[in-house]
C-alpha cells in the first residue's frame, strides 16, 4: 500500500512538474508577439463580393485545419465592407451577410487560428465618387482610373488621409482580430490590373502637399530623373508615405499593441508581405521565392517576411492557378529562406475551380507544422553579397540582377540579398562580406558611395556590372577611377579576348567570346588593372569574306586596388546575357572573376547535387521561446530544393536524385547529423572544419539538420 502511495505521490509530483513547465513556456510565448515567432501559414481567402452568400464559418475553419494553417487573411473593408459598416462613405457589400466576418474571426480563434483582415484603400466605388470626386486620381491628361464600377484614389485626398483611418478603426473596434493587412497601398501611376500607364497623379490635394513640402514647386506632370523637382517629388513620396504609414501604426497600436500590420513596405509594419507570381514573360524565373526572401530579410532584419505564393497566372485569369510544380518550388523556397508559408486564393476552398495544388499545400503546410521547431529561427553563413536594384525588380536592371543569382544558384555559392536603398542603413552588416556585387546599380545616394567606399578599405571586395554608378560619374572616378566614353554600345557581334587563362580558367579552350546586348566602352586609364580586351565587330557574310574582330583600345574589365581590397568594374550585361542565352562561357566569366576576387567562395558547401537542385544553407537555432533573440546558435540545416521539373517554361514533377555527396563548411564538429523527413540519422565524417555526408534519394525537398 506505502508503494501505490508513493507511486501516486510521484505521479503527481510529475504532472505538477509538466503543468509548472507549460505554464512557463505559454508565459514566454505569451511575452512575445504572436506574429514574432516567425511560424506563419498564412491562407488569404480573396472574396469576390458574390462568395460571402456562400462562405460557411464553419467549413472555412475545417478546411484550414485541414490544410494546417495558422492563420487567415480575409477580406473586410476599403473598396468596399465586408461587415455592417456604419459609416456612409463605405461603401457596402451588396451581397453582405451582417454575421459573417464576426462569426468567422470567432470561429477561427476557437480553433487557435489568427486572423488577419485585408483592406484596400487604393479605389472607391463610383456611387461615392460621384459624391466625392476631389477623393480620385486625375492623370495629366484629365482621365480618371477606373476598373468597373471601381475609382482610383489619390493619395493625398481625404479618402486615404482620414476615412481610411476611421475604417480601420471601426472594424478593430467591433471584431477582435489579430492584423490587418493592406492591399496595394501608395502613389499609383498605373492601371496594374489593366497594365495601362496613366502618369503622375494631378489631383489638387498632391499639388498642394507636394507644393508645402517643396516651398512651393509645382507638381511634375512626367517621370524624369534628370528634372531635379521629379527628384524632389520621389522625396516627398517616400516622406508622405511613411507619415501616413507612422499615422496608422499609432492608430492601430494605440488600440491593441497585438495586433499586427501586414503590407508591401518596410516601415511601421510588423510583417513585411511579398509575392510570388506568375512570370509575365520568358525566361521563368524559378528562385523568385528564395530571390524575394532574401531581399528582404536581409534588408531589414527587424521583421517577420511572408512571401505569397498567388494562385492566379494573371489578374485576368484569377481562377486559373499555376502549376503545382511551381507552387511546391515557391514554398519550399519560403520556410527554406526564413519566411513562413503563405498562399493567396480566390475565394475559400469549397467548390473551387482549379483544386490542381491542393494536394501540394497540404503536404507542404502538413510539414512545416510538424516541423516548425525547425524553421524560422536562423542566420545566414553566406559571404556573399548581391544588391538588389529595388523590392519589386523589374525591366532590364532585374534581368541583370536575376543573371547573376543564376550563375551561384547553378554551382552552389551561398549569397545574401540586399535592397539597393538599404546599404546605408546595414552599413554595419555589409563588413561582414567578402565580396559585394552590384549588378546594374545605376542612382545611388551620395551617402552610399560614401559606405561602398568604407567597406572596400575594411577589406571587402566589389565587383559591379554594366551600367552601376553611371547616374553619378563623380561616384565612378571616386570609387573605380574609370569614366564612360560609351555607356550604350549594342555589342551584338563585338568580341571579349581572354588574356589571362591564370586567371579565366574555366576558359582555356576558348580564345574569343561573342557578345550580347550591352558593351560598356569605358575608360580605365587611370585604373591599376585591365584585362579582357575588347575587340570591333565581326563582318557578316558568307565564309569567305568574315573577319573583323579587330582591337578597339578598350577592355571590359578595370581594378582599382584599395589598401585592402579590390574594387572590379565590368561595365557590360553579363547576368543579362546568361540569364538570356544560358550560355555557359558567360557563367564562366563571372564565376573565375568571383574567384579571383574572393578565393573561397566555392567553399562552403562542395556538392555533386545537379545544379538544378537549390541549395539554401542557414544556421539555425530551434524557434522556441528562449532562442527567441538567439538565432542561428543550435547548428546548420542544408534544404535541398528539387528544381529538376523545371524546364525554362514548364514545370514537370522533379526527377527523383540519388547520392548526393555533399561538404560543409561548419567549423563545429557536429553532435548529430539527420534528416528532418525521417528524422533518420545520416553517417558523416568530420574533417579540417568540414561536415561530409551523402544524401541518398532527394525528391522534392529533404533538410538535413547538422546539430551542433
């Protein structure tokens, strides 16, 4: 009997041990900001007005649940009220269901779901237009921006500076959400769902801010860098927006410092969104998850990021969703970057019209639930640094850009991501490099060249292409010491000669490499290095009468030796032209240069994975509560993402790889090695600081988790 008693005695002895355990761990968790923990899997229900006839709380819940997510963006105001608004320039859902909103955030948050609502403030309904129409966009020709019965806004107006506050503020008033996200916000100088340009806004309330914000200039009616007062209203964009944007972020926190604010820009939000969309154009571009994520972690390393992966390949074809194959790629680029998952639908997921990736978000966010502990908590060992020409990249500057990411991605070379504007404020971070890289980075503040200028004489090295600094050549004699005599030579046809196979050895079999697109002809007299001669175009012709190629006095490459550094200019479309072409000799160009400027770079992670197999490397510290400001402590994890589906324009079901041999670069000998599928324990070797392992079988993701 004195054993049962003191077998009882220590049972509850051990469950008051357990319960005084929870109990601390949910007060930790509780201490931090829900959003904070980094574990998101978001599901964005778009609502067209018509759905919410159909939308059941109930059902929506269930299949959340069953799609493992954690959280649920929903529609709730702006363009118009998901909700019995009472305010009467809001205009109403014409098919609202007075109880819905209110019943979904209580069901949701009975089943421990967040829930973020979405509003849009961008457009207005034409019945509050005709009543106010000094609220609207008008462009310099006299037209309004319409979509419908939908009216662009002007930003300045009273809509945007006052009736949208009084929005927010009635819906976090009348139902207990967790953030509100903000659909498209900012100047709109396009019709985005109709690809048509319109121009500056000329309403007469951005005429008048812009002239007390500028002494009195008027409001620029063209885009024109080289017009100083355009300049001065790209200010007083960035000025106006973050006061709008600190104006609600007091609003909302003044409420309910929990909740959280979710949108595209970077200030006074809590989590930074972004999206994965469908490509407008050829080539596709497979690492716009891991490009986006990047960018933006790096760039600002206080926030949550949740990149989207949109359904839709087009806003005209919102019901027709890209391939599986691509949705699997964007989210295991998500949790293998550091961001959560996050899926952006038309409607909830009942009756819907192409289920095709279904299957794919279920094992995707099954997975990452399971996992989560493992996700979300890390640092970046990369010593690589790629400047990104702007958050959202596009025309020729992104082909360039993309080009280059390319190049390391096929070969396994780690690198970081950061925002072109950002430099100044990651100054001290950017120390941390071996090798800087600015691809086509053209307008830069005078307070950047005065960082880029600091980092080389700490000893990091750079290495720019085509036509970066050419906006500011006092910046290019300061840092480089070279001056443009041709910055737009098409030079198609034109010849680069490799003089150097010490250097260029990846290019001992070739004497002459054509070229494409842009030929930068610049003078490097002043430089301490020149090498890659560049030679006039070849004749066309019949065999017979070809020749040409003949030396123009020029290079394509020009060093200026600093201290401790290098600083490299290659002023020609290099990522361009592979990221075009695919051709390997320009890989091969960029990657002996890479060498020669930082010797090591091919060494953290030594691979024989194909190079369509991603690899993303991070360290990493489990995501719990006291890890929460200890990242990247605990270990390293390997993702191996299958892009072998890819095929430049269709995405199949990856080939499944056998025996990757793979050496990291850890300088810790590790407790354990395992994969996160099985939690199977992988045999590895330890040597000179390296972690050596095979990966038997990769199918369409694995990580491997080196623990320390």
């Amino acid at each position: 009997m004195r054993i049962i008693k003191a077998v009882f005695v220590c049972i509850l002895i051990f469950c008051r041990i357990i319960s005084m355990a929870q109990a601390v761990q949910k007060k930790a968790e509780s201490a931090i900001p829900w959003w904070k923990m980094n574990n998101l899997r978001v599901i964005q229900t778009n609502l067209p007005d018509y759905d919410v006839l159909k939308l059941n709380p109930d059902s929506l819940v269930k299949d959340l649940k069953y799609f493992s997510a954690n959280t649920l963006i929903i529609n709730a105001g702006g363009i118009m009220a998901y909700y019995p608004t009472k305010l009467d320039f809001h205009y109403r859902n014409p098919y609202l269901r007075p109880a819905m909103l209110g019943d979904v955030v209580k069901k949701c948050h009975e089943a421990g779901i967040k829930v973020i609502v979405r509003f849009d403030f961008s457009r207005i309904h034409k019945s509050v237009f005709e009543q106010n129409p000094d609220w609207c966009y008008i462009s310099p020709k006299g037209e309004r921006m319409i979509n419908d019965e939908m009216v662009v806004v002007s930003i300045n107006a009273p809509y945007v500076q006052d009736r949208a506050f009084r929005i927010i503020e009635e819906v976090i008033n009348a139902y207990p959400v967790d953030g509100i996200f903000l659909n498209m916000p900012g100047y709109q100088v396009n019709n985005a769902y109709e690809g048509k340009y319109y121009g500056i806004d000329q309403n007469d309330a951005d005429k008048k801010a812009f002239a007390a914000y500028s002494g009195g200039k008027e409001l620029p009616k063209a885009e024109d860098r080289n017009d100083s007062v355009y300049l001065r209203y790209l200010e007083f964009k960035t000025y106006s927006g973050k006061q709008w944007s600190e104006k609600l972020y007091q609003l909302v926190k003044s409420k309910n410092d929990r909740i959280a604010i979710c949108t595209y820009t970077d200030q006074f939000v809590d989590i930074i969104r972004h999206e994965s969309q469908a490509s407008a154009s050829l080539p596709y571009w497979p690492y716009g998850a891991s490009d986006n994520i990047a960018n933006a972690t790096a760039s600002y390393p206080d926030h949550i990021i949740s990149n989207a992966s949109i359904q839709q390949i087009s806003f005209q074809s919102r019901f027709n969703a890209v391939e599986p194959g691509e949705v699997s790629i964007r989210l295991y680029e998500n949790i293998a970057g550091g961001s959560g998952l996050d899926l952006s639908l038309m409607g909830d997921m009942r009756d819907y019209e192409d289920e095709r990736n279904f299957e794919v978000i279920k094992k995707v966010y099954g997975f990452h639930k399971k996992n989560e502990i493992w996700y979300g908590n890390y640092s970046s060992p990369a010593k690589i640094l790629i400047v990104a020409p702007g958050s959202w990249p596009s025309g020729l500057p992104a082909q360039e850009y993309r080009g280059i990411q390319l190049m390391l991605k096929e070969v396994h070379i780690p690198f970081d991501i950061i925002e072109q504007k950002e430099i100044v404020n990651q100054f001290p971070a950017l120390k941390n490099y071996k090798l800087i890289i600015l691809p086509d980075i053209t307008g830069v503040s005078v307070n950047t060249v005065q960082v880029l200028k600091q980092v080389l004489q700490s000893g990091v090295q750079l290495l720019a292409t085509n036509k970066t600094l050419s906006d500011n050549p006092s910046a290019l004699k300061e840092i480089f010491s070279a001056s443009i005599v041709n910055g737009d030579l098409d030079g198609t046809g034109n010849y680069i000669e490799i003089d150097d196979y010490e250097i260029f050895k990846r290019l001992t079999k070739q004497k002459l490499i054509s070229w494409k697109y842009n030929l930068g002809l610049y003078d490097f007299s002043l430089m301490d290095e020149r090498m890659l001669p560049l030679l006039s175009k070849g004749r066309p012709g019949p065999p017979e009468i070809t020749g040409g190629q003949e030396p123009m006095g020029f290079h394509a490459i020009g060093i200026r030796k600093y201290p401790k550094a290098k600083a490299m200019l290659f002023p020609s479309n290099i990522g361009r032209a592979y990221f075009q072409t695919g051709y390997e000799q320009y890989k091969n160009i960029l990657l002996d240069l890479i060498s020669f400027l930082y010797p090591d770079a091919e060494k953290l992670i030594i691979s024989s994975a194909p190079p369509r197999v991603e690899l993303v490397l991070k360290n990493y510290s489990r995501n719990i509560p006291e890890n929460f400001k200890n990242p990247g402590k605990e270990g390293m994890i390997l993702h191996c993402i299958n892009l072998t589906g890819f095929s430049g324009n269709t995405y199949f079901p990856p080939l499944t790889v056998n025996d990757c041999r793979f050496s990291i670069q850890t300088g810790f000998r590790p407790g354990s090695v395992f994969l996160m599928n099985t939690k199977k324990p992988l045999p590895f070797t330890y040597q000179y600081g390296r972690v050596n392992f095979i990966l038997n079988e990769l199918h369409d993701y694995e990580a491997i988790v080196i623990k320390r």
